[in-house]
C-alpha cells in the first residue's frame, strides 16, 4: 500500500512538474501532431544549433515543417562561427517554459548541448546516436530535447532518429518513480531566491 501511495504521489509530481497528469502525457508530440494542437501552439519544436550543425538543422526543419510540425528556429543563421551554449539555452528555455513541446539541437558531437539544455529546469535533454537512444530517451527518460552531432550522425540517419523519437511514446509505470526522482533532485538546486 505504501509503494501504491509513493508512485501515485511520483506520478502527480512529474505531472505537475511538467504541466500534465497523464501517463500517455499528451504534451509529449507524436508523430504526427494534430491540426487543432498545432493551432493551439501545443506541439511547436524549438530547434536551433551552432555553425557546425547548422546544415543539418536547415534540413531537419524542412523535414520536420513537411511532416506538419510547427517549427521555431532558435538559430544560428549561418555557418558564421559561434558558440552551441546560446542556442542549446534558447531551445531548452522554449521547452522548459512550456513554450515548445519539444526540442532539437544540432552541434558537432551533441554532447555540450545537452549538457547546457539539462540546466535548465524542467528539461530532459538526451544525446542520440542510434534508432534505441531515440527510444529509449523517450520510453524511459522522458527526454523532451534531442540532441544531435552533425558530426557524427548523417542527415538520413539524423532524420530517422528525430522521427523514431517524436513518435516513442512516454513508458509511464515503471518509468515513473525515477524521473520523478530526476526532478526531485533538480528541485533541490534550482535558486528560488532568482
């Protein structure tokens, strides 16, 4: 009884923490998002990078506005040099807001930008390599931002994964008491006093 009441309560946290009270969180975009939530600006993607991702950013925002996603480009621009810090921020900032539902980031290695995005609360930023981090970030993580290295992932393969992920639904369940325990402990640095 003890247990029941302890993953009820983890479920009514994470659903707090992150605006929704349902396992199937319909926050979470599919993938393919419905007119009227796209409408609403309930399934809106931030997407950004710095200048070596930004070819493939181009491309997976083309690929992402063909498949009916509504698309916010945090930047860069250009293939200028610049620093994956403030775009990895301005993407994170969309979904920990509630802003966007989802967020991509493209760098070289997709590392330092889901180092930055997971400092931002509310955020759970994954690097993806493959077709099963996809899945699992999402199934079992509840990663609401991608990360991606336009240095080590191809465009076809890119986009594969950034599909695979928006359609993995949230596992729920088992699921649940870890990443409330993920936001537990972000609770415990975030600055109130800001």
């Amino acid at each position: 009884m003890e247990n029941q009441v302890r993953d009820l309560v983890a479920h009514v946290l994470v659903g707090v923490l992150d605006g929704s009270t349902s396992t199937d969180d319909a926050s979470t975009p599919s993938s393919a998002p419905s007119s009227a939530s796209r409408d609403e600006g309930a399934d809106r993607i931030a997407i950004g990078s710095d200048h070596g991702g930004f070819e493939l950013k181009q491309a997976l925002s083309a690929q992402l506005i063909d498949a009916g996603w509504a698309v916010e480009d945090c930047g860069t621009h250009s293939t200028a040099a610049c620093d994956y810090p403030e775009f990895a921020h301005a993407v994170a900032r969309r979904v920990g807001t509630g802003r966007c539902s989802a967020g991509i980031v493209v760098d070289g290695a997709g590392i330092g930008s889901a180092m930055v995005a997971n400092k931002i609360p509310r955020v759970r930023a994954a690097a993806c390599y493959d077709l099963s981090t996809a899945r699992n970030s999402r199934e079992h993580n509840r990663a609401n931002v991608l990360t991606l290295g336009a240095g080590l992932t191809g465009p076809a393969l890119a986009w594969q994964i950034v599909q695979e992920w928006l359609a993995t639904p949230w596992g729920g369940d088992r699921h649940l008491r870890r990443v409330a325990l993920i936001s537990e402990i972000e609770d415990q640095y975030v600055r109130t006093d800001a």
